[in-house]
C-alpha cells in the first residue's frame, strides 16, 4: 500500500466498486467451474467404461452371466468369460492381505508405541518414501529374485505363480498400510496409555487392549487402502503372474488377474474384443466402488 | 503366564518392524546393487538406440513433457477448485457432491484412468496414443491430489488472517492472492511436489495412452515411453534385469529429490510463515 | 515483510511454470521449423520391429524422416494400417484374405520360428505331433520325449500375435486347444527369458532372439537355419510384411520401403537373424 487515494470522483469509485463486484462474481463461477471438473471427470470415466462395456451385452447379444461365469477366454473365437482371472485377483487380493496386514500393522504399532523416538524418526519416512517408489520397479524385483527363489529353491515348476503374486502385492501394500496404521496409532490421545498402565496393565497388554481398539476405524482405513492398492496393481503383476487362463486352484498356478487381462491385451483388442475388456474395467470398477463405499462407511464411522 | 504372552508379543512387533524394514532395504539395495553400474553421464544424456547400449534421454524428455503438460493443467483447476471448497462454497449438497467425486477419483486403479484415457482422448478426441493424450489421463489422476493437499493447508490458513483482512476493506478475491494464498503456499507446493510423484510413478495409465516409441518424442503430439514404462518393458521384452534397475535407480533418485524438496520447503516455508 | 515473502514465493512458483511452459513451446517450435521432418508411423508385429527399429535408425541418419514404431502385436498393426491409424503395419503372420481386400502387402525378410528349452534340456529333436501334443498338453512331462523326468510347462505368445498364429496354423491347433496352464508372455524376449530361466519350459520365439541363453529344439529332424528355411525343408517359417493402404502411403514410406528391399536394407535384415528376401 504506497499511495492513499486522496480524493476521487463519487462516480469513479462506483464504478470500480462494480468492477470489483462484477470480478468477484465472476472469479466464484470460475472457481465452482474448476470444483465440478472433478465430478465431470468423474461421470466421463464411469459413463465411458460402462458405455464401452456394456455394448456387447446390450447390442451384441452377449450374456453377461456367460461374461461372468464363463471359464474360457479365447477373444479369436469369440469366446469371453472371465471367472479364472475374478477368481484370480480375490485370491492374490486376500493372499496379500493375509501375509501384509499383520506385518504392516505390527510394524505400524512398532514405530508409534515401542521405537525409540531417533529410530522411529528414521524409519517412518523412510517407509513413506517406499510408497512413493514406481510400482513396476517391485515387478521387476519381483521376477528378478522372488520368481527365480521359487522355482530354484522351492522346487515348484514355474515361478511366476499365484504365491509370487501374493508375495509381491503384500510387499507393495506394506508402506501404505504402515503409514496409514501408525498415523491412527499416534493420534490415540495419552490419556487413554495413561489410564490403562494407571490401572496396572502392563506397557504390551496396553498396546493391544486399549490403544489399538481406540484406533482400530484409522486401521480399518489402511487395510482397505492397502486392499485398493492389491486389487488394482497392474503392471507389478504381469511380470510375476505367468498370465495364465486357468482358475487358481493352488498356490503354484500361474494366475491372471483382471488388471493384467486389460494391460495384456488391451494394446491389439479391437471391436468386441476390445468392448469386452471394457467389461472386464467395468467388474474390476465395481470391485473398486464396493470398498470405497466399506471406506466411506468405515471413515463415518470413525467421526462419531 | 501374562509375561510371557507379553513377551511373545513384543518379540513379534519387534520382528515384524524388522521384516518391513529387511524387505524395503532388499528391494531398493537390489536396484541400487544391480543398476548402479550402468548409470553414466552416457546413459542419462545420450539418446536411446535399438542396437542396445544407448541411453534413457528420451523417456527422460517424455517423463518431463507428462509432467509440465499435467501439473500445468491441474495445478490451476486444483487449487482453485479447493479455494471453491474451502472459501467459497456452503456445505450442502453441492460440495459433498463434488467431495465425494474427488475421493472417488483417489480410489480408481490406474489401469482403468488407462482405458478411459484410451477410449476418450486417443480414440474420441482423435489425439492418437500420444503424450498429450497420457498428460490428459495424469491430470485427473493428479486432480485429486492437488485439490485435497490444497484444501488441507487453506484449513491451516488463521481464520484472523482473514478476518483481519476482510477487516480492512478488501474484496474477498482480494484477500485470497494477497493474504490466504501466500500462506497456504507451502502446503500447496509440497502437494505439488507429491504430485509429480505420483506422474513419474505412474505406468499402466500411461502404457494405454502414450504407447511405447522407444525414441525422442518430435513433439507432444508423438507416442513414447516414459521411464517407468520404459523399466517395465525392458524387463518384460528383454528381460534385461540390469537395465530396468539402472532406469529404476534414476527414478528412485527423482522421488527422493521430490520428498526432500517437499519437507524441505514445507518446513522452511513454515518457518518464514511464523 | 512476511508478506512479501509470500507474495515473493507465489510469484517465483508463477514463473517458474511460466517458464517451463515457455520452453516448452519454444521446443515445439523448433521442431516444427527445422526443416519438414516427416513422421512415418509403423506399428505391429513384435517379432518385425527390432529389425524394423534397426532398419529406423539406420536410415533416419540419411534422411529427413522420423521414423515412429509401436511393437504391439501383428493383429493390431494390421488394423492400424486399416484405419489409418499407422502409415504402415508390421505382421509377423500371412494376411487373411479379408485384409487382403483392403491392404497392399511387401514382404521384406522371411523368418523361421523355433521351438526353445532350458539349455540344460535334453530334447533336442521334435516331430511336428509331439510339438503340437505338448501345447496342447497331450504330453505333460518331458521323459515321454526322451528328456529327464520334469514336467512340461508351456509358454506361449499372447492371442492376436503374428508369431503365435503362424505357429499355431503351421502346427495345426487353435487358439481354444492351447493348454490352459500355458503361462502367456507378450513379446519373443519375455518368452525368451522365461524359457531361459525354466528348465520346465517350452516355448516359440523368431529366428532373431536365438542365443546362447535358449536350446532350439530341431523340427522332424531339421536344424532351424536360413538355409533350411529357404529350400522350405524346414516348416516353422513365415514372412514379415510391411502392409499398408494403397492411398495412405506417402513418398516417404515408400522410400523407407525401397530402401529395406534394397541390399543395404537386407544386408542389415540378414545380420538382425531375419532371412533376406532374395
């Protein structure tokens, strides 16, 4: 503010009052505009993949229980059925669920209740940086030492199977699920400690009974984000799968899940081919809304 | 009996943080160990060549493009559509509308922002598999982001700040560029900074959008691959292990770089603010 | 003074995207005035386009044309060239005689496809039946072949690859016949690696990907060589074509073209692996 406007016409300054007035109008469209983007890009992808989708089942005269049931997916002639791969990515989802979430968790209670605080100040961002890291570079550890470990000293046939899936994914879900965990764990108010060690529980029995119960909707939220994580990893995947089109009946098969059947050959389909991996998008989205709607379920919840 | 329990149990956390620790240390001293021993002035800046032995400079170039090309785009729309949120609007309908949108979009898997990138900018809009077609799918990809990262430091901003503003006779667009802006500017950045992480991370949405012309893109119209793809592809097609790790070596360096900026001006900034 | 500070830090971000942007501009700019750079788009077959991308990059030097190859399976390159999507199309299969109506086609280099082991495998010849009874898992362990007792894992191409239908139609089953279990690997390298890595596993992969890393398996008795491939003694062999719409060829597609077919171009065809075509 150098200048002090002195003395200005009555006129003048209506009129830049109506400037003013009119700008602020303006700049409120402009931001709402900027704010229901995110909607629009919203409804775009739903209404392009399901359109897409659904043509071969509308128009075409597919059925979509055969879409769903159907064992054979062999797009050169004609035939589509993707339970192998649903039944793919429930089994590498939950798998890595299995071996991730108690690790993860634990970790998680690691560094917010028992870690020295020098330690726990290292480890902590060094995990978060982990889950910024490409997730195709876990892929390529993956099928560089995972793939080769159980074919060589595990003696199973072939490597890329349902377990180096499970085991990948579940190495990928661990930054997410820690950092999201030790979050809730830290924000469980002192008190709570407090009251539980006053009453003569020891330091552990705390932990377990007092402190990760109060945090367990934070915890609930960084399974589910770590089950995002699992279900829609894509690239990761396909290098350790083995993308076979058989339902998983051990730990040994090589599996495909849904992503990988899009990924795979989402860069030659064409015509239905191509419509029917709009399909497969459209059941993994579903996948997708369905935890999202346990999150938001979860998260409200939590704010009461 | 109890003590015992209670020694198991600490014994399993303790096992448990260092098995999370072991695997993450494996992973990145495997890249490290593997790729280290490509990385060269040559690698980095020569330009790739089919014959083998070339360098990355292309997918470097096109990592770049997607990222300008993006964040130009999302970093306005973001911030603003937060301002909206955060300043503007009355909670209502409306807002939780456009909330639930925004956190929608967070949980959609990249493979299918891929098919959608596929089928409404290369295919409807007629841009080809091209890295304007990829930049596009990374701005919704990133829109979120932006928005929250944005809303959460506008949260931090004293409602004083603008109080006393408004205070002193300004316009409300007024006191948001000169009063709250400015102060929520480190939250802003760091979200930024995040968010190029999230794009140079990113591979299946842009394997579906931009293809993977393994060559110097002649302009954004052009199809190339962008170093996470890149790293995919060399494992996939060639299985050349070293070659993907030296490319993932230059982007885990990136993604350091990118979080230590973000502490550093989150907390530096922080600093000048108070 | 605090906000100045701030104000100063809008302003510094401000320019530094207005900067990025301006370069960026600019950097379009000079490529689009630096002479008329023409862009030919190719794409298909995976098998095609390492020889393709040498064949690029040999003649970019000479020429004033950028040479743009996708490698995204045969099928697809075809309807790329269909559609006008890429100038010209790479296939690694015959064409079908649908395609034919509306595509013009060059062959450029022949290839032979081989069977591949582990290096440690001893099955080192195939009759044309046992080939087809392993992919399509009549024959499940490698000792009812002469080899140690090891199960068989197969590893094919994806659907919609040039190479795995000219395989299948020359071995004689169908897509739907292929053993479930078969693990699918896109690109002759991932198969490639994984056979080199597996010492279960069987594979295909073209006459240029043959190294020291994979055993190629004879076919009744015949070596996979050029030789052999060009008297037609050994069956396992198909063309590479470039494809393309009569209309949409430009000038510089088919001075790409001549110069493949030329004896520099098939020169570096022949030290790629392909089959030269004379």
């Amino acid at each position: 503010m150098s200048s002090i406007p002195v003395k200005k016409d009555a006129g003048e300054i209506g009129k830049a009052n109506k400037r003013k007035y009119i700008l602020e109008k303006v700049s409120g469209r402009v931001f709402l505009f900027c704010a229901l983007l995110s909607v629009v890009s919203l409804l775009l992808i739903i209404g392009f993949v399901f359109y897409k989708g659904s043509h071969p089942f509308i128009a075409e005269g597919y059925s979509f229980i055969d879409f769903l049931l159907g064992s054979d997916w062999v797009p050169s002639e004609d035939k589509f059925g993707i339970l192998p791969m649903i039944v793919a990515s429930i089994y590498a989802t939950i798998g890595a669920l299995i071996i991730g979430v108690p690790i993860g968790l634990f970790t998680a209670i690691f560094l917010a209740e028992i870690a020295p605080r020098s330690v726990a100040k290292i480890i902590s961002p060094a995990v978060q940086l982990l889950a910024g890291i490409p997730s195709v570079l876990y892929g390529v550890f993956g099928l560089a030492i995972i793939v080769p470990f159980l074919q060589n000293n595990l003696g199973l046939i072939k490597g890329q199977s349902l377990i180096a899936v499970i085991i990948v994914l579940a190495i990928m879900m661990l930054p997410t699920v820690v950092t999201v965990a030790e979050t809730a764990i830290r924000a469980v108010p002192k008190a709570y400690r407090e009251g539980s060690l006053a009453l003569g529980v020891s330091p552990i029995g705390t932990i377990f009974k007092v402190v990760v119960p109060a945090a367990k909707s934070g915890i609930m939220t960084a399974i589910v984000l770590g089950m995002g994580r699992a279900i829609g990893e894509t690239m990761a995947v396909i290098l350790v799968a083995g993308n076979s089109l058989v339902i998983p009946t051990s730990l040994t098969d090589s599996i495909r899940p849904l992503t990988t059947n899009i990924a795979l050959e989402m860069g030659y389909a064409f015509g239905t081919h191509q419509e029917m991996l709009f399909a497969t998008g459209i059941v993994l989205f579903s996948f997708i809304l369905i935890l999202n709607f346990v999150l938001a379920r979860i998260s409200s919840k939590g704010g009461n | 009996m109890r003590k015992l329990k209670d020694k198991i149990l600490l014994g399993l956390l303790w096992f448990a943080a260092f098995l999370t620790v072991a695997v993450l240390v494996m992973i990145v001293g495997y890249i490290f160990y593997k790729g280290i021993g490509l990385i060269s002035f040559d690698f980095i800046f020569g330009d790739y060549s089919p014959s083998g032995g070339g360098g990355i400079l292309p997918m470097i170039v096109t990592t770049i493009y997607t990222i300008v090309i993006s964040l130009l785009i999302a970093t306005p729309i973001g911030i603003l559509a937060a301002v909206y949120l955060q300043e503007y609007a009355k909670q209502g309908r409306l807002v939780n509308t456009i909330r639930f949108a925004t956190e929608s979009l967070t949980g959609i898997p990249s493979i299918i922002y891929g098919l959608f990138g596929a089928v409404f900018f290369v295919t409807t809009l007629k841009l080809g598999m091209s890295i304007i077609a990829a930049s596009l799918t990374l701005t919704i990809i990133v829109l979120p982001v932006i928005i929250r990262t944005t809303e959460e430091s506008l949260k931090t901003v004293p409602r004083t700040y603008r109080e006393g503003s408004l205070a002193l006779g300004t316009t409300k667009l007024q006191t948001l560029y000169k009063v709250i802006l400015p102060s929520a500017m480190p939250g802003i950045l760091s979200g930024l900074i995040l968010s190029m992480g999230r794009i140079i991370g990113e591979s299946a949405a842009i394997f579906l959008t931009a293809g993977t012309v393994a060559a110097m893109p002649a302009s954004i119209f052009s199809s190339a691959r962008t170093l996470t793809v890149h790293s995919f592809l060399v494992t996939q097609e060639a299985g050349d292990i070293e070659l993907a790790a030296a490319v993932g070596v230059v982007l885990i360096v990136l993604i350091l770089i990118l979080n230590l900026t973000a502490t550093f001006i989150s907390k530096k900034l922080n600093k000048a603010n108070y | 003074m605090r906000r100045k500070l701030k104000i100063g830090s809008l302003v510094l971000c401000l320019s530094m995207i207005l900067a990025a942007c301006g370069n960026d501009s600019a950097g379009d700019e000079t490529e689009a005035s630096g002479g008329n750079v023409h862009t030919l788009a190719i794409s298909g077959s995976t098998s095609v386009g390492p020889l393709a991308e040498k064949l690029a990059e040999k003649y970019e030097g000479n020429n004033n044309t950028k040479i743009e190859i996708n490698q995204i399976g045969s099928s697809a390159g075809i309807t790329n060239a269909i559609n006008g999507v890429s100038e010209i199309g790479m296939s690694s299969r015959e064409l079908k005689d649908e395609e034919k109506e509306s595509l013009q086609e060059t062959v450029i280099a022949y290839d032979g496809i081989v069977v591949v082991t582990h290096p440690s495998n001893k099955v080192k010849n195939l009759t044309m039946d046992q080939v087809k009874d392993i992919f399509t898992g009549k024959i499940t362990n490698w000792k009812d072949l002469g080899g140690d007792d090891l199960e068989i894992v197969v590893v094919s191409r994806e659907d919609g690859s040039g190479s795995r239908d000219a395989f299948q139609e020359i071995v004689g089953y169908s897509s739907g016949e292929l053993i479930k279990s078969a693990i699918v690997a896109s690109g002759n390298g991932n198969i490639k690696t994984t056979v080199a890595t597996n010492k279960h596993a069987v594979g295909f992969i073209s006459f240029e990907y043959i190294d020291e890393s994979v055993s190629p398996v004879n076919i009744n008795g015949v070596e996979a060589t050029a030789e052999n491939v060009l008297s037609q003694k050994y069956v396992l062999s198909r063309p590479f074509l470039f494809v393309h719409v009569e209309d949409n060829l430009t000038n510089e597609g088919q001075k790409f073209i001549d110069y493949i077919l030329s004896p520099e171009g098939q020169a570096i065809a022949a030290e790629s692996g392909a089959i030269p075509v004379q």
